[in-house]
C-alpha cells in the first residue's frame, strides 16, 4: 500500500477546520477509499473527505485547487478498472452521505436525487409509484459512480445504458464552481451536451453530485426464462438471432458452464452444468407470451432445453439473483484470490465469432476463468480468477485479455462495453479512437481542468 504525499499542512488544516470528524487521515479509512473491486494494488489518498452536500464538494475542490491537490471522486467502491486509487495522492471524496432522493415527479417519468444515493435505494424509495430506474449493473452502486463510468448492465438491451437514462447533472468543477448542465426537458437543442460530456468522464471532468434520471412504467406483466443449451456458441446464437428479428428482450443474459457451476455452489442453484441463457420479458401478458415462445422456438432449434419459467415476483427475483451473484460466485471457486475481468463489446452481428475466439483463447489459460455477459447488446466478460501473489498469472491473463481488447476492436467493438478505461485500459484508448481522438480528449481535458487535478492517471492519463 503505497502513496504520494501530496497534500500540504495548510490544506490539511482548512479540511480538518471545515470537516471536522468528516476529514480522516486513518489509514483504514484512506485503504478503504484506495481500492475498488478490481485486481489493482491499494493506492490510498492522503485523506478523504466525507461530504454531505454540494457547497461542501465545491469546498473541498475549491481547497484541492488552491494547493494543487489531486482529487477523487468515491461512490461505494464497486468499480473494477482503478477509478478510485489515488494514483498521484490526494483527498478522496466520499458521496455516501449525499443520499437523499431529492424529488420523484410521476407525471413527468423523472426523479432528482444526489450521487450517493445507490440503485436499490431507489428502487426501494419508488416501491408503490408504479416507476422504476432500468439500469442494472448487478453492483449496488451510487447513481453518480454509475453516471461517472456510463454503466449499463443486464436491461441495456430493452431500457439502454447511464447516457440514455440521465436528463441533467449537477456537478463540481476543477475550479471548485458549481455547473447544472440542463433542465428536465425531453430534449434539447441549447449549446453543447455538458450531460453527456461529464457521463462516462470517470470523475476527470469534475465531481457529480446531483442527477435527474429517467424514470419507466413497471411493465404490465414480466416473465424470466432459462433455457441451458449443448455449447456456447449455441447459447449466444439464440440471442444473436432473437435481437436481429428485432423481438424485445429486457434481459438476455449468458452464464458458460463454469459460471453456472460457480452460482450453484454459492447461491444453493441447481441448473444443469451447461451454456445457459436467462431471458426476461416485459409488456402485456398477450406480448410476454408470444415473445417468450418466438425465442423458445429459436432456442429448441439450437438444442437448448425447454423453458423455466419464473412469474412471480419472487421466483424472478431469485432467478435473477444467479446472475447477479455469478461475479462474486466465480472468485469463491478459489478463495483468496482476485477477478480480471475484461468487458469488450461488439456489433451483435460478431458477437458469436467473438465469444468463440474468446473461449479459445482462454481455454489455454492455466488459471480458471468463466464467460458471462450481456449478451443481447453484445457485451461480455472474460473472467480470470488469479491468485493475487503471482506476477505470472497476473502477466498471462493481462496478455489474454489484451488479445480479447484486440479481436474485439478489429470487429469495429469497443475495448469497455461498460466499466470504463479508469487506469486499467488507459493503453487501450488510442487503439480505439486514433492519436486525433485522445489527443481531442486530452484538450477538453486541459480546458476543463488545467491543473490536471481531477481523478488523475485516469482515461486519458
């Protein structure tokens, strides 16, 4: 565990003054804040701060900038790419206690509320309003840590990604002002798309701290299936199909053999050991019928198994916690160790060649290693499971993983469907948009924060 002390006694002094209890210099606290989920080394800050509304973000930041103190953003710590590691030192600033629902408007399908407040805390905060927030990246992450790293997940297929379901952002800017980037209007024509700009910008732009999100209708009716198929490739060839015959999925999601073993053995499952596909539908009880069986058909003619069908609420609340349980699931297949997970993401049309290469690809590895996806809008995850002590298992699958960025970028993919460049795939970005690209980066970059001082050694270094 290692740091740059970065931050000068004078600042320490005007957070401590500020802050009080909620500026810590423990090491537990600063260890915390300098490690996500992912296999990347503890880089702890030289302090975090514990926020609780905007005006105290800006404080901190106006402080940060005034000493030339890097700092960084914390949600709750689920991301997997190094966004958090406080790679140059600097103050960490925790969103949790900025977790209040601020307004949710039925009429107008929207809710306001501040980056700390997590999905399922929504979730549970629209429970009889008939509403509810689409994006699922299986992590009980803050809606701001999701706006920040454009997160998606197992309803992009049907509901889309962050970009598609955020309205409006309030956020801290390098120089400590505060930004709205817009109203809550359906569209907009006025100047450039600041909304957009700060998604997915990974805290290197500045610090959200408050987001209008789109709401949707629950469905009339939801019904999830599993069907479990003879081979990989004939799993990923159901979904390919269903989505070119453009039937509206919400969820089709894929677990190989080793994820549905990894799932049964830790969530008390017991689906059969094969390729397997999880499918949900939403609409009228007439259309979640109907496209069940269209897909099934499909499925049957691939040699995938009959339909189980989950509901009920419940049956498909625990349906669906095998999917989300299959990160957590694989790494406990050997205890003590880490995930490199890569989440490539190509045109659908490649999605089955991918795979397959893919799956031969680490059918070589000498550590174990599982395929789940999203696959129904072409994303996936090569997991690696590597014990944390060895250079060389941690080098192999580095350089398995970068064939996998590789093939995927040749297919016109994306080296991150949807956890971000952080500092784990920095190496990949000029790979994916060219030396004009980056370098355009680099410049809104510069104009938004010329002393380089937000979340640095992320994205674009």
């Amino acid at each position: 565990m290692t740091t740059t002390a970065t931050v000068a006694a004078g600042l320490q002094e005007e957070l401590r003054e500020r802050f009080g209890d909620r500026y810590s210099t423990a090491a537990a606290v600063r260890a915390h804040h300098g490690k996500d989920d992912s296999h990347h080394p503890v880089i702890p800050p030289d302090g975090v701060v514990f926020a609780q509304c905007t005006e105290e973000v800006a404080f901190a930041v106006r402080a940060c900038a005034r000493h030339g103190t890097p700092v960084i953003p914390f949600g709750a710590g689920t991301s997997i790419e190094g966004h958090v590691q406080a790679v140059r030192g600097g103050i960490s600033i925790d969103m949790s206690g900025m977790n209040r629902v601020l307004a949710v408007r039925s009429d107008d399908l929207d809710a306001t509320v501040e980056a700390g407040v997590t999905r399922l805390q929504l979730d549970r905060e629209l429970k009889g309003t008939g509403l509810f927030f689409p994006v699922d990246p299986g992590a009980d992450a803050t809606l701001g840590g999701m706006a920040a790293t454009g997160a998606s997940g197992t309803t992009t297929v049907r509901y889309g990604t962050m970009g598609d379901n955020v309205v409006s952002l309030t956020a801290v800017l390098a120089s400590g002002e505060v930004v709205r980037t817009g109203g809550r209007a359906r569209k907009s024509s006025a100047g450039y798309d600041l909304t957009h700009l700060l998604v997915g910008s990974e805290g290197t732009l500045g610090v959200i701290t408050e987001l209008t999100v789109r709401l949707h209708p629950v469905p009339e009716a939801m019904a999830a299936a599993v069907c479990a198929f003879p081979g990989l490739a004939e799993a990923v060839q159901s979904v390919v199909e269903a989505v070119q015959l453009g039937i509206p999925v919400a969820r089709a999601e894929l677990l190989d053999a080793t994820a549905i073993k990894a799932v049964n053995l830790y969530s008390g499952f017991d689906y059969a050991e094969a390729p397997t596909v999880f499918f949900e539908f939403h609409g009228s009880e007439a259309d979640v019928r109907a496209h069940g069986a269209m897909i099934e058909e499909i499925s049957r003619e691939l040699g995938g198994s009959a339909f189980e069908y989950a509901r009920r609420q419940d049956e498909r609340v625990r349906l669906w916690k095998a999917r989300h349980d299959a990160y957590p699931a694989i790494l406990a297949l050997r205890p003590g160790c880490h995930g490199l997970t890569s989440d490539i993401c190509v045109p659908v049309s490649a999605l089955a060649r991918c795979i397959e290469e893919t799956r031969e690809d680490m059918s070589r590895a000498t550590m174990p290693w599982g395929i789940v996806g999203h696959v129904g809008d072409g994303n996936f995850h090569a997991v690696f499971i590597i014990d944390p002590d060895s250079a060389a298992e941690l080098a192999e699958a580095e350089a398995i993983n970068e064939r996998i960025v590789r093939r995927a970028l040749a297919m016109e993919g994306t080296c991150t469907g949807e956890h971000g460049i952080g500092m784990g795939k920095i190496g990949f970005l000029g790979e994916e948009f060219g030396a004009v690209g980056v370098a355009a980066m680099r410049a809104v970059k510069r104009a938004l924060d010329p002393a380089g001082i937000m979340n640095p050694g992320k994205v674009v270094g």
